[in-house]
C-alpha cells in the first residue's frame, strides 16, 4: 500500500512541476485539466502561515511510555505535566512539613476538597446531549482500505468537506497502523488527483511520532518537490526526524534554513544539538547551544540533560570536535548558575544526569546523594547549613523599593483604592511603631466557615499573637466589619481594637497593598497573616530577578494558619523555612540542588527533594 501512495505522490508531483515553476503553485495535480484548486491556506507556500499546522495541536506522541504531546509547531512539548516514571526515583518521599508553599501541597488540597464534594452516583444515566454528540464520530478502520472502501466511509458519514483531514487526525489520536494513513493518502490521491499540505503534515506527524523515519524521509522528498517552502510545522517535524538519524546534519541544514524566515524553537534548537552531542560534535552543540541563548530562548531540561550526558561520555564519535573536561565542566557550571539565578528546578530524570556527571569528572572525586533538608535548614546527608530565606539588607531595600513604585504606587492601586485613604493609610503607619505582625483580618476571619464565628476566629488568632508570643500587631479590616452583626460580634471588635493596632479600610478597597506596604515599611522582621499567596501583586514586578526576590520574602514572612481555629485551643501556623530552596554552592566544593519530581508540584511551590554533591579530599 505504502508504494502505491508513493507511485501516485511522485507521478502528482511530474505532473505538476511545470504548473510550479509557471508560478501556480496553488496545487499539485494527477490530471491537470481536472484538477480541483486548493486554497492557499491548505498549501501554506510561506512559512509564516500557521493554519496548515493547526490541526497538530494537542495531538499525543507516545514513547517509552512517556504521554508527550505535539503542539502548534508540530513540535514535542515533552511529558504531559512532567510525569516520569516512579519506579526509577531514586529517593524516598519524605516527610513534607505543612506549608502553602511545599511541593505537593496544592495537589493533595485539592484532593481532599475532591474527597469532600458530594459523589455522583454511577448509576446515573448519560446526558443525552453527550451520547448524541458522540454517535456520530469518525471510527478508525482496523486494517487499510482500498480506494472504493475509503469513498463508502466518507458517503456514509454524508461527505463532508473536511473528511480527510478528520479521519487523518482521527487515526493519529487513536494510534492507527501507519499503513491504514498510507491508505488513506492513496484514496485523497486517487479521488481528488490532490494531496493538500495540510494532510500531508498530518501524516508527517503521524509519521514523527511513531519514529517511521524512513517514511519521514520520502515525505520530505516528496515536500520539498511539490512545495516552494516549508512552514515552521514541517520544519520542526523534518528537525526532530532527522536529528535522530544518521541524516542529522540536514537536521542542522533545516535549522539554519529555518533562521533565514523566523527564530528557530528551543526544541528545533534542542533536537539539533542532541544529534552534536550524539555523534562527538561537542564544539557544534555548544556553539547551538549559544546561539540559543543569545535569542532570548529558554532551554528545554531535555536539551540541559543531553549536555551532561554528553560530558559524562569520554570517547566521541567519528567526526568528533570533543572539547577538554575543563571548557566543558566551566560550560557546565554556567548552567548550573543560570538554573540558580533563575530559581529553576531540575527534574528528576536532568538531577541523575547532574550526578553521574559530577561522579565522572576524572581526578575528582565527587559523591551524590538523594536527600531531604531538616526545617532548620541542615542538608540531612552531609549536615552543612542550606542558604538563609532571609533576604540580605541591600535585597529587602531593592524588593521594598520595587514593591512600593510597583504595587503600592503603580497604574492600577487606585482601583483598589483612593489616593486619600492611601495616604490617610501612609500616616497612621508613620505615627505607629514597628509592626511585628500584620494581619489580613477579613481573611483570617473567613477560615471559619460558620460565617457566626468569623469575629470570634479573628479575635482568636490576634490573642495568640498579642498575648502568648508577645508581638506587636496590626488588624487590617473593612468598615462594614465594625457594625455589630451575626457575623462581627461588637464586644470581639471591641477586645480586637484593644488589644491590637486596627486600620480599617472603605468597603470598596481590597487589603493587600495596605498590607503590603504596613509590613515592609516596619522593616525585615516584620510577618503577615494571610491565605492569600499574591500571585497578582508578584506578576506586577517589573522583572524575573524581582519576582524571584518577592516570591523569597514571602516563603520567608508569610504566617498561614494551620488546620481551623476552635474556641479554647491554641492557633498554630504553618513552619515556615529557615533555608531558601535554591541551587547553591560552597567553595566549589560542594553543591546542593534542590530537584523537582514533577508530579505535584504547582508553580508557586517549591521542592523538598534535595541531591547533595560532595567533592572528597
């Protein structure tokens, strides 16, 4: 079957290869006079048309077992949510301390809510509209069809217009045999006399993913034949293919031919330099590497991993441009501190490949562990002390300085509030002492789900704070919160402005920047209460670096109160670290590198896996 659609494809493309070089390039055709004009769209003679590549999208590429998914570009995005597989963790999950920001935490929150919500029974019949929308979709045939087959599955399905490239997507999604796609195109071939592009990058992708390479090959005979150019869909498909064959330095071809028309992916990027790598070209994977960088671009982990792969490798292949262990362990570092700088977290799979490369470095005898941190911050395998959470003098007055310009005085505070109040604000802190604790107290109190006892939760956690830890504290409330009401008893109100310093706002006005500012204005020491983790006011910073400082503070001087307050018990709060979790180093001589499973973790939290690396003397 597949050289009956290759026989057809390349006597379309003799048939058309004057229509192309007349400039009517709309269309490939079997028989010219009958030939049916396909729009520009389904061709995409440019690369800066991305219709063509659309219906790629979303579509899964399994290998290894490993879900990945094909994007927009037609590119691999990698692991679907970074799932690896947990018979290969090399650690132990450990003991997670309670806290918002520890990996995990927001996963098995949101399972306990699952847990909680009331079961639907199973008994339960289908929505109507469900089991009528699905009756009519397009099932794959289990084996090719010859043409006559194919032209009854499409009139029993009332021909539409688009059939081909539905059942086309239809076979990828559901991992149909190649040579049921390959039927397919001989039936669109012998049909219409037509081969749209878009069908054909279907079928490229289809091809890709499941590493049919040599069919990829004749495909790219056959585009580059019929069509004046490539977009970036095909190109990144043609990259990925190549690079993982002998062929991979028309990967490299594709690369630079790609750069003439747009800014090559980190992946098109990664794909290539994973080939260097492969076959001993170390000086070309760098120089790739550089060039990645110099763009603007992100590097993929994957693309991290290759490198140190590589490195770990002491013979190179034919060919081999290998540079010396020196310029590649000070390469290699650089990223390490790039990792660091930008507060990124190797994944599982990219930590192992860290390891064994340090292992590796001849002359030096490095050892790693898996390892967990104490909550004092002392790395459990080597007991050395991990980084301090606590922002130096010149970081505080950088952050406090962005925060004020930014979130406090920036375009959008007086939505929130009005210039008056927030000056009426600036003044009763200026009058004040140093605050030891500022509390969000609407939010406080809205941890008690008996809308009843909201006062009474407020009330409690101010006496914990005032009384039994002594600190000094102000309630940061609404107006509407001192009217006596089932919800704000008046004698609580009273004993919580007694005890506490209060401001409270007008009803319109959200808390935050007030709380923000009250606590960075009374100085390093200073913590909040609060729920709210402030993903709105970090993204308001200005850059990476900010955002990075901002997001340290808060693990840092955010109090959260732990479980629900009950009348006569203590309130506790959430720990919150000593240690910052970050890559970090002392002297050259040992490094500590916090790692990411990948399964739970949500973004605004931080790992709690550790691979500590040791140089021994």
């Amino acid at each position: 079957m597949g050289s009956t659609f290759i026989l057809k494809a390349r006597t379309c493309l003799k048939s058309s290869q004057l229509l192309l070089h007349q400039g009517s390039p709309a269309f490939s055709t079997l028989k010219p006079p009958q030939a049916r004009s396909l729009c520009t769209r389904d061709l995409s003679l440019t690369l800066g048309v991305r219709q063509t590549h659309r219906s790629s999208s979303g579509q899964t590429e399994g290998q290894g077992g490993v879900k990945k998914t094909i994007n927009r570009r037609g590119e691999d995005d990698g692991p679907v949510n970074g799932r690896r597989d947990k018979r290969s963790a090399p650690w132990q999950r450990p003991v997670v301390p309670k806290s918002v920001f520890a990996a995990g935490t927001a996963k098995r929150t949101a399972e306990m809510l699952r847990r909680k919500a009331p079961l639907v029974c199973e008994d339960e019949e289908e929505p109507e509209w469900r089991t009528a929308r699905g009756a009519g979709r397009l099932q794959p045939p289990e084996r090719p069809l010859p043409p006559a087959e194919w032209k009854k599955v499409k009139e029993s399905q009332g021909n539409p217009p688009r059939f081909e490239i539905q059942m086309m997507n239809v076979l990828f999604t559901s991992g149909a045999e190649l040579n049921v796609a390959k039927s397919l195109l001989t039936f669109v071939a012998t049909e219409t006399g037509t081969l749209p592009y878009k069908l054909l990058l279907q079928y490229l992708t289809l091809c890709v993913s499941g590493g049919h390479d040599d069919e990829v090959f004749d495909v790219y005979d056959i585009m580059r034949g019929s069509f004046p150019s490539l977009d970036t869909g095909a190109s990144s498909l043609f990259i990925k293919a190549f690079s993982r064959t002998a062929r991979w330095r028309e990967a490299l071809d594709l690369l630079h031919e790609l750069k003439k028309v747009f800014n090559p992916s980190p992946r098109n990027y990664g794909d290539v330099i994973a080939a260097a790598v492969l076959h001993g070209e170390a000086s070309t994977a760098w120089a790739l590497y550089d060039e990645l960088v110099e763009n603007g671009l992100s590097p993929y982990q994957e693309t991290w991993e290759v490198l140190f792969k590589g490195a770990s490798k002491e013979e190179g292949g034919e060919g081999t441009t290998a540079m010396s262990q020196a310029e590649q362990q000070e390469r290699l570092m650089e990223i390490l501190l790039h990792m660091r700088n930008n507060q990124i977290y190797p994944q599982q799979s990219l930590a192992s490949s860290i390891k064994n490369w340090f292992e590796s470095l001849t002359g030096q005898e490095w050892t790693g562990s898996w390892t967990t941190a104490t909550p004092k911050g002392v790395c459990r395998s080597c007991g050395s002390e991990l980084e301090s959470i606590q922002l130096t003098a010149e970081e505080y007055q950088q952050l406090k300085d962005r925060v004020m310009a930014d979130i406090i005085q920036g375009q959008d505070v007086f939505k929130k509030t009005t210039p008056e109040e927030l000056q009426r604000f600036k003044l009763f802190v200026k009058r004040k002492p140093a605050f030891d604790v500022v509390v969000d107290g609407l939010n406080v109190a809205n941890i008690n789900k008996d809308k009843s006892k909201q006062s009474e939760t407020l009330l409690a956690v101010v006496l914990e704070l005032v009384e039994r830890q002594g600190l000094t504290v102000l309630v940061l409330g609404r107006k509407h919160m001192l009217r006596p009401s089932r919800s704000w008893d008046r004698q609580n109100m009273n004993l919580i402005q007694q005890k506490a310093h209060c401001f409270f706002t007008d009803n319109i006005s959200e808390d935050d920047p007030f709380l923000l500012y009250a606590t960075l204005h009374s100085g390093n020491h200073c913590r909040f209460v609060s729920r709210d983790l402030m993903r709105d006011h970090k993204a308001c910073l200005p850059d990476g670096a900010t955002r990075r400082l901002f997001f340290k503070w808060q693990r840092g001087h955010q109090l959260v109160v732990d479980g629900y307050v009950a009348a006569g018990r203590r309130v506790r709060f959430q720990s919150i670290p000593s240690y910052d979790t970050i890559i970090q180093t002392s002297g050259g001589d040992s490094w500590h590198i916090p790692y990411d499973n990948a399964e739970d973790r949500s973004t605004y939290e931080v790992p709690q896996q550790w691979l500590c690396l040791n140089k021994n003397h």
